[in-house]
C-alpha cells in the first residue's frame, strides 16, 4: 500500500471494467449521472487521530495469487500484492502526500539531501533506532549491497530494472556511524525512488541469495509489522505487529491476506470474510453500496489499463502487425461497452507516463490507434497476410494469422468481455484469436512475466516517478524482459528514457517523456485504454485507509475507530 522503487504490475481481472468516480443510481435501473473526472489529489481514508482509534482488531484483504517471490527488484517479485506486503514489511524510505509529493520517512530516516550538484551527491542520516529484525541496525552497507545488486554490472543478479542504479558510481559511510554517502556518475532526478525499499545486505550480497532467497518468504524485516505466518494451505499471510518496533505502536493486531479470484471478492466482502472488496463493476457496486456499515471510498490512483502486443514472437514480432492490431481495435468501443451502467466517461488513455490529470498529460497517440478497419486490413495486405474471406483466418507461407490473449481463469466477467470484444474485433480483419485461460496462480510468474503470450491485459500503477516506468519500455538484455514483457523497444527510446532520467530540469523531463512516448505509440508497444481510479467498499469505522489516491498508506496508523 505505500510507494515502491519500482512499477507494480497488477491483475487486470480487477480492474478491466474500471472508471473514475461511480455514483449509483440507487439500483433503480436509471442510467446513472456522468461525473468529472477526479482531482489529481482526490483520496477517501477516514482521517483520524491515534487517540480516536481502538487498540486491537485485524484487517483483512483479498489478494489475487499466492506470492512466491518477495524480492520485489527481482523479476519475479514484480506482482503488486507482493510489492504490496513487502514494504508494509521493509525499510519505507519515502512517502507520499495526497498530491504525489514525496517525503522522508522519520522513522527510518533522520535527514535525506543532496549535498552536491557536480558530482550529484547524496547524503542519507539513518535513524539510529531503525534495526533489522536480526537485531542489526540499518547501515550503509544495505544501501552497497543494493547498489551492487542493482546496478546491472553482474548479470547474474536478475533484477528487474537498473536504472538509477546504474548511475551511481559509489556508496560509502557518510558522517557518523548512522551515515551513508551515494555518489552519481551522472546527475539522476528521482534519486528518492532509489533504496525503497531497502533490503538488508547478508541476505542480497549474492545472486544466489537475491534471485532464490526470498522465494516464498520474507527473510528478514524492519518495520511497525512482520510477517506471522505463512498458510499454503489456507492461502494466507498474516502480519503481526513487531514487538521491536521503535515508532508509534500499531492498532491492528494482525493484517490478513488471502488469496481470492478476483469475481468472488464481493461475496468474500458481503461474507465479511475480508474488510474491503473492488466496487467499480456496475453488478458489485449495485450490491456492495447497500451493505450494512459500509463506506464507497473513492481516490485518484495512478493506475492503467492497456492491452500488451508481444513483439518477441510470433507475427507481432511485425511492427505493420502490431499497428494492425491497433488499427483494429476500438478503443473507445471497448471503453464505452464497460462504462455505460457506470457514472464516469471512460475517455481513452493517449499516454504511457502520465495520466489525464496530471501535468504533463498530453495526447501522443499515432495514427495507428484511431480505429480503422479498412486501415488493418491494407496493413496485413501489405505485410504479405493473404485474406481468406470473411470470417477466416488470414494466411502467410501456409500459415495462419492467429494469436492467443492470455487471461487469468480467476477473471471477472468484464475481463472476458474484454477478451471477447478484442477477438471479435480482430477476427473482423482476419486475425484469428485464441482465448487462453490460465491459473491464477500462474498468470504472472509462468505466463507475463516470461512473455509467454501474444496478447495480455493487466495494469501498471503507482508510477509517482516517471522512472519508475523505466523498465517497461527499454529493451530487454538477453533473457531478462525487466517489466518491458513485450520486448517492444529501440535504442532511441532507450536514449530518451536515460536523458530524461538525468535532467534535473522538470520542463525538460516532461518534454523527454512524451517524447519517449510518441516512439512508443509507434512501435505499436501497448494499447492504452483507460485510467482506473480507486472505487473501494469499505468497512466503517475503519480509519486511514481506504482510496489513498496518489499517497501512501501507513499500517501502524490503520485502526478501527472507538
């Protein structure tokens, strides 16, 4: 729930029927009023004083799989109920305000600075208080552990994205025993991004330890909670307060995840087998806004939907394909198919890095994404697809035009209306296309994040650092796709992505962003559909959490009201 160092990728199963803002209409069966889209600082959590807070009680979660990785800077540790647990658990360097607005964290840091421009340094005081869970305080060497780790200079450390890392030339003690000094090659913006959070040097100094480590647990903690148990059986994780926490003391006594599909979340919810359930399906908010002691929590999340070409096999590996499909593709058809029982326009998303209501939003579609049939067809014409007549699959070489679209088999409805949509749209040009339906379980760790799949749809969110998209969109080095599961790239790309990455001048980065993007809607990398904003069922009376928009959540003020 709070801000990691990188991207989070989730389910799209969630989220497929998703819209900003969502106002019933009290289930009279009337079309429900259209809403503006949110503020970027919009968040609903129930502020509240410690003092107003019960000591006790547990919160409970539905999670869409069983998390097997819990190195979130590992390829597989990538899923975001994973990134989700492991900083409730770990080292928070950085939060952020209701407005994106990044701060330290006291409880961990003392003070975090540049302290020079040429060289860039920076210079962290760690909490003297702040210990591993081992007994050892945080140090310097954590920070060199990571760095090497990360810095993309051992291949044999699969880590999911090196940049930042790869432009720090050293980290060393700072002043005092509680200091540490990083030093930058090349000056690098989003330098907070770095380090959060932080794992503990004995346990990642090795590629063994970083790659298998913390398979299947949390090997060592350091903050307000850790992890109690582990339940395969039941399919649960449970966080327990620390007893050697040295910040506030938490309210809850426990924090419960459970792995859930993601259509039976409202009848868990409506069950009270968990304390907050998705509301943004017109079928589960009609149902979870009328359930007792219940708030409908709405926030403004940095958080996308958008369909994945794989660009590393099969016919995509053609870009006159991939903008085909493109063409091909309605997303304004797909949008409004979703959105007609909801409050909110879904207007189709034009950019990768930032989102409608944001700075920096603009529209960098190509021509490809403007929905044109005939357009498609010219394109598989020209790229030597054979049309077969209506209804048939196109033919190359003796082969057919077909693809598979990847989906979980834990998927709502609205995610295999999605997946039909596309096939019946893509079947209209002579793209014959496969439904694939795989275990939840096995949705990302065997199928997206290997790029097993031609076509998928899943999320990215949290992106409060343009960085943070980094690894979506460089290209893949050997076997290792970072988050860019497509493989979909150019060094051009590459090249916008380094320099926006190191220009401490906001304008420019914004400029380099989008310049960025314009590349990657021509590549035909992904097809953007819509922004998901935070529609969440909520028990009453429970107080800071909820929709946190653009901030981050802290456990250890999460409690039931009095």
């Amino acid at each position: 729930m709070r801000r990691t160092t990188l991207i989070a990728i989730a389910a799209a199963v969630s989220a497929t029927l998703a819209v900003s803002g969502c106002d019933s209409s009290g289930g009279d069966g009337k079309a429900p009023r259209k809403q503006a889209a949110p503020k970027a600082d919009g968040q609903s959590i129930n502020v509240h004083p410690a003092s107003d807070l019960k000591q006790g009680g547990s919160l409970r979660f539905g999670i869409d799989q069983w998390i097997t990785q819990y190195n979130i800077n590992q390829v597989d540790g990538q899923q975001g109920d994973a990134q989700d647990i492991i900083t409730a658990v770990l080292p928070d360097l950085f939060d952020s305000d209701a407005k994106g607005a990044i701060h330290a964290n006291p409880n961990f840091l003392v003070s975090a600075k540049v302290t020079s421009t040429s060289p860039q340094v920076v210079e962290y005081q760690l909490n003297p208080k702040a210990k591993w869970s081992d007994g050892k305080p945080l140090s310097w060497q954590d920070f060199q552990a990571q760095w090497k780790a990360l810095n993309g200079s051992d291949d044999a450390f699969e880590a999911v994205d090196t940049s930042g890392y790869e432009q720090i030339s050293k980290v060393e003690r700072g002043s005092g025993a509680h200091g540490v000094k990083i030093t930058f090659s090349s000056p690098y913006a989003d330098w907070q991004r770095l380090f959060d959070p932080l794992y503990p040097a004995p346990y990642i100094d090795t590629p063994e330890k970083f790659n298998k480590g913390w398979s299947q647990k949390a090997l060592v903690t350091a903050s307000s909670f850790k992890v109690g148990r582990y339940d395969k059986t039941a399919q649960t994780i449970t966080l327990v307060p620390d007893p050697e926490w040295w910040g506030d003391k938490p309210k809850l006594d426990s924090v419960v995840y459970r792995v859930i599909d993601s259509a039976a979340e409202t009848e868990a919810y409506l069950n009270k087998e968990i304390d907050q359930a998705p509301a943004l399906l017109p079928e589960d908010y009609k149902r979870l806004v009328k359930a007792p002691d219940t708030d409908i929590r709405r926030g403004a999340r940095w958080d996308e939907v958008h369909i994945t070409l794989n660009g590393g096999r099969g016919p995509l590996k053609d870009v006159a394909v991939r903008h085909a499909v493109q063409a091909a593709i309605n997303r304004n058809g797909v949008n409004e198919s979703f959105s007609k029982d909801l409050s909110f326009e879904l207007k189709p998303l034009n950019n990768h890095f930032f989102m409608p209501n944001q700075e920096g939003y603009q529209d960098n579609s190509s021509e490809f994404d403007k929905y044109d049939p005939e357009k498609a067809k010219k394109l598989l014409d020209a790229a030597g697809w054979k049309d077969q007549g209506e209804g048939k699959p196109r033919t190359k070489g003796g082969e057919q035009l077909a693809l598979d679209y990847t989906l979980s088999a834990g998927s709502t409805s609205s995610a295999t209306d999605q997946a039909e949509l596309v096939q019946q749209m893509l079947g209209a040009v002579g793209i014959k296309v496969s439904i694939k339906q795989v275990p939840a379980n096995d949705y990302f760790n065997k199928f997206v994040n290997t790029g097993n799949f031609d076509i998928v749809s899943f999320r990215n969110v949290d992106a409060v650092y343009q960085t943070m998209l980094t690894p979506v969109f460089i290209r893949p080095k050997g076997k290792n796709l970072f988050q860019n599961f497509g493989s979909v790239g150019s060094p051009k790309i590459d090249e916008l992505l380094t320099k926006a990455a190191g220009t401490t001048d906001h304008a420019e980065a914004v400029k380099l962003y989008n310049e960025a993007d314009v590349e990657i809607w021509k590549l035909g990398h992904s097809i953007e559909l819509y922004q998901r904003p935070q529609i969440n069922a909520v028990r009453k009376g429970l107080a800071n959490f909820g929709a946190s928009g653009l901030g981050s959540t802290d456990y250890a003020k999460v409690g039931w009201l009095k």
